[in-house]
C-alpha cells in the first residue's frame, strides 16, 4: 500500500471544507497529491462520518470505493455513518448505506450507536420506517429499561411512536426483546475502553506555552477545566514580574480544533493585577477566579456551540442581565480583542498560524454604548483611558451611566436591607422558556414558616422540552439582611414523560416527593446560608435527605446549571436568582466527585441517560 503524506491541521480543515461545500473534486486532488484523505481528523467521527452528516452522496460512494469501511466507528461514541445520516433525517442517504449493507442492528448493542435512536432524534417519520422496512431492532431495550417507544415518548414523537408500535404489534406473540444488562454497560462497553484512551497532549501546547514563556516569564499553576466541552482547555498563569507587573493567563487546547465558517485556531489571553490573588489562590473562590472562568469559557463556545470567535464581539454575563462578575466590581461584560502585545498576536505552530485574542472585561454601559454605536466607536474610548492593558476591577467606565446601570461605585458589598419578592420575576422566566405553570403545590414543608410560602410548581411537557419541569418558588423571596453576597436560589428538576398517568397523581407522595424534597432543602439551605455552587456534590440532610432516601437508593445531589441558558439565573433589584437544576447521586459517585468535580459524574450519566431528566432505578455510575 502507498505511504501517505502526515496529516497536518491545513490538511484536516482543507478536507472538512471540501466534504461541507460537496467538492469531490478537491478530495479526488488531494488523494492524487497523496495526501491521507481517508484518516483527516474530523470532530465528528470519520470522513465518512462528516459526509454522511452532511448529506453528499457522491462524496459518500467515492469514501467508499476508496476503501473505507461503511460500519467504522467514531471515537469516543462508536456510532456509524449510517446514525449520523439518520440523526440528521437525511433520507436517500440513510437508504443508499442500508443498500450498501450498511449494519442497523449490532452484536454488540448501544444505545449511541442505535440507528432508531437516531433516526427518531432528527424526527423524519420516513426515515423510521426505511428503517422498520429493513428490519431495524424495535424491541431491544437498553440497561433493562430504555427502548424506542421510551425514546420516542421522550422525545415527544407521537407519530413516530404509532409507527414503532404498529410493527410491534405484528411480532409473534412469544417474542422477547434483547436486553442489555446494566453490567454490560458499567464494565464492558465504554469506561475500561475509555480509561484506556489517554488524553494525548498536543505537541503545538507544548510551542504556545514556550512563546508565553519567552514573552512574559516561567508558567507559575495550570488550572485544568472541570465541566463539559467540546475540547479539554486548560488555562496556564503566569506571575507578575518587574518587566511585567501583572499576572497573564492564557488558555491551551482552544486551538487543537479550528473553530467558526472560517475555520480559525484560536487560544485566549488575558492580563490581571499582581494582587489578584493576595491571600493565595482559593479555586473555589468563585469572587476571585472568574476571570479564569471565563477565559476558558470562551474558549469553549466557540466548539461547543459551532460559532465564530469575532474581535469586537462582547459576550454579556448571563445574557442581556449582564450580571456583575463579582461583589467587588460591576464588570459584566468580556469584550474580544487584540492584544496589546505585538509579540504575542499571532503564533506559527507546526505551519498554522495561531491567532490570540485579549479578553478585556467592560461594564453593560459600554456594551449598550457599543451595540448602539458600534465597536469602533467603543474601541476609540478604551484605547483614549488607557483601559486595553491591565484589567481594573474598579475603573471608571468610558461612558456616562448612572450607578444602577454599571457605573461602579467605591468597593462593592452591598448589603440587602430590605425584603425583596423574587417569585414573580422567576416565574416569568420559566414561563417563558418551558410554558405556563399547570399546577401549584402549597404545604410542601414538614414544618411550615409562617413568614416564608415556599410552592413547587409544574410544567407540562412540550415538543421542545419533552419532560415534566418542576421548581420552587419563594426560596429566593424575603432575603435576609444577613445575606451579603447578592444572590439567592431556587431549585428545579426534570421529571420524564412517564412520571404521572393523571393530573391526580401529583396528590401521591410517590409522585411529588421530587417537589417536597427540593423544598426542603431550599429551606434548609436559606436558612443555614449555605452557599451551593454549580457542578458541585454534596450530602443533604433532615427532611430532605429523609424523603429522597425514601423514594430511591441515592443519598446525595449534583447542582448544575440547566441547559436552558434563558432560566439559569434572574436579577431582581441588584440580586441575582441562581436556578440550580438538582439531580439525585450515590454515595459512590458523591466521592468520585470530591465534592467539586461534578462534571466528571456528569459524563457518566450522560451514558445512562440521567445527566439532565430524572431517572430514579438507575444503577451507580461509577
């Protein structure tokens, strides 16, 4: 067989390109210049992959001709082409792989890798029943529970669900459903071959660091990214010098794919004061970290949301809230530019070119001042103050605003004087993403507060979000004056499709324990002013913990932050409402976690199904 060239990053994203925009043509020249076509490294899986996603049939026959095995699997998700082309509702697609023998049904089954699964996802009744028509499993059940009625009905899939159980109704009477064990998933499909996978470093983090290095001094701590994304980012610090008075951060890992339709490498920087971290570095500081936080936040939307990193763009904190970072500033916003630094601007790592972008954090005055006027006219003001080296938590801003639009005042801690009634604001929020509230519950503590009404509410399911939503509010009403961090809470939960046959049944303790359980604890939490942050673990107690012990084996509870970004959190009257969507965890998963490494528990149950909607017979992840 002909030795092919290495792949290179300008490689790779010639090819994804080409296999986007239909250009046979290029691959066809590429694969002549013996260039390693059939092996380009594509987020998604393979090339085969891509253009099964991407619907380019003509790309799809070539890959095959060429070799490629239509049954290859991606990493790490082992699914095929065919659910790529199936999730996507691509129909003559999915038709032309199940003519080329494309497998549909596997001895060794997944749910990632079920094309049903898939092709219900994307929601095309025709390509269900091309599957149904080639003899696609129906009736296998994954972990002795989730088949594809259960996906459908949790998807909201009416029509599709007919179809499934028509053909199910017409399987002999004394059929029975393959079933997955839970032992097979726990031990032998995913976590022994994943724990084998090592991440590998890149050896282009290795040549970013070294110019940082060079630039500005020797790599004081790494700070490594503990939630969900696309790409793992780490953010690296640098300690101030006399050349540099400041510390500098920046990221590794933004660049290890290229990001937005123009397919950039990108890493983020950003420059600090020296007494940043004065008292020493507390990572679960989230008044002193966020300007970490953010750094790698940025560096992960661009990935995880396939948009393009502009300079002069400015991402608000918390959406159109932009609520300040912190009790000691009124930053709120981070703008992406430049940076000052020529030397540091663009970096050529193995023959790509890396370009840096400076994060500056500004205030919500000159982000409206900017969306009004334009960057340009923004940019003209922060160079005119002298605002685009060093970030300064307590700067004037360049615009006139009065102080409750952003316009900092002495040091902030602000103390919350008087009773403020949150329900109404978070109510309107919820409203708004999930659909009305179908039934209020009173009554829910074991020992009412005269002074404090704390109900769970509950949402039907809808087409967008096929779950039961349910939460508190008043948790978040009548703050004390003893709170002096400008923030408070509600809880909330995702229960599935199933969960109640009537509207009678909310009345059962074995139906609405989820809602009595998260007033409790939003309770005991209020009262004891414990600070619960996101993508932690913790143990509960009391009442709380007695009624979640009651209804399932698991004795603790994850926080994360919803998917559903618009509800994430509410500012009332310079207090922010953090809704934290709350789900059940085992001991064992609890000290997996160490208590602040949620999001590894988090990857877990996404293989079970339960990182977001509420499954109650689960087994331990871990």
């Amino acid at each position: 067989m002909e030795n092919k060239k290495p792949n290179t990053p300008l490689l790779n994203q010639t090819v994804q390109k080409a296999i986007r925009e239909g250009k046979l043509d290029v691959l066809q020249q590429l694969d002549e210049n013996n260039e390693d076509v059939l092996h380009a490294y594509i987020p998604v899986g393979t090339v085969l992959h891509l253009a099964a996603e991407s619907n380019q049939l003509a790309i799809v026959k070539w890959l095959l001709e060429s070799g490629m095995d239509i049954d290859e699997e991606s990493f790490p998700y082992k699914d095929t082409a065919i659910a790529s082309a199936a999730a996507k509702g691509h129909y003559e697609m999915v038709r032309y792989l199940l003519q080329q023998g494309a497998t549909i049904n596997f001895e060794s089954p997944h749910p990632y890798k079920d094309v049903l699964f898939s092709a219900i996802l994307s929601g095309s009744k025709e390509v269900v029943q091309l599957l149904i028509d080639h003899g696609v499993d129906t009736t296998i059940r994954y972990f002795e529970r989730k088949d594809a009625e259960l996906m459908a009905k949790e998807q909201n899939q009416t029509e599709i669900l007919a179809l499934i159980q028509a053909h199910n109704a017409t399987l002999p009477a004394d059929h029975v459903p393959r079933t997955t064990p839970k032992e097979e998933y726990d031990d032998e499909d995913y976590e022994d071959e994943e724990d084998e996978e090592e991440y590998e470093e890149p050896s282009s983090h290795a040549v970013i660091r070294a110019v940082f290095e060079e630039v500005y001094g020797p790599i004081q701590t790494t700070y490594y990214q503990n939630f969900p994304s696309e790409v793992p980012i780490q953010a690296h610090i640098i300690a101030p010098s006399t050349a540099h008075p400041y510390y500098v951060l920046f990221t590794t890992g933004m660049s290890d794919r290229a990001v937005g339709y123009n397919l950039l490498y990108v890493e983020n920087m950003m420059k600090v004061p020296a007494d940043w971290l004065e008292g020493g570095a507390d990572w679960l500081d989230r008044e002193k970290i966020w300007p970490i936080n953010w750094l790698i936040k940025l560096a992960c939307i661009p990935h995880d949301e396939n948009v393009q990193p502009a300079r002069g763009v400015i991402v608000p904190n918390k959406g159109d809230l932009a609520d300040p970072y912190g009790i000691e500033t009124y930053l709120s916003c981070m703008l992406i530019s430049a940076p000052t630094d020529s030397d540091i601007q663009h970096l050529q790592v193995e023959g790509e070119e890396i370009r840096i972008d400076e994060l500056v954090p500004v205030y919500k005055a000159e982000w409206q001042y900017a969306e009004a006027n334009g960057y340009p006219a923004l940019q003209e003001k922060l160079i005119a103050s002298q605002v685009q080296e060093v970030i300064d938590f307590q700067r004037p801003a360049v615009v006139e605003k009065s102080v409750d639009h952003g316009q900092p005042n002495s040091k902030v801690t602000a103390k919350i004087t008087e009773a403020l009634t949150n329900a109404d604001k978070v109510r309107e929020n919820f409203e708004k993403e999930y659909g009305l509230i179908a039934i209020q519950m009173s009554n829910l503590l074991d020992e009412e507060n005269p002074t404090l009404t704390i109900t769970g509410n509950i949402i039907y399911p809808t087409k967008k979000h096929p779950y039961y939503v349910v939460f508190t509010l008043g948790v978040s009403n009548d703050i004390p004056s003893s709170v002096t961090d400008n923030k408070s809470y509600e809880m909330m939960m995702k229960l599935p499709l199933d969960w109640v046959a009537s509207e009678e049944e909310w009345t059962l303790p074995e139906k609405n324990w989820p809602l009595r359980m998260m007033a409790e604890f939003g309770y005991s939490a209020r009262e004891k002013m414990q600070k619960i942050y996101r993508y932690t673990t913790f143990p509960i107690e009391g009442n709380a913990l007695k009624i979640l012990s009651n209804h399932t084996k698991m004795t603790h509870l994850l926080a994360r932050e919803p998917n559903e970004f618009s509800i994430s959190g509410t500012v009332v009257e310079k207090v922010l409402i953090v809704a934290h969507q709350l789900i059940p965890i085992y001991e064992s998963e609890m000290d997996y976690a160490e208590g602040i490494y949620a999001a590894d528990v988090l990857r877990l149950l996404e293989k079970q199904q339960a990182d977001n909607v509420l499954v109650v017979n689960r087994p331990p992840s871990i």
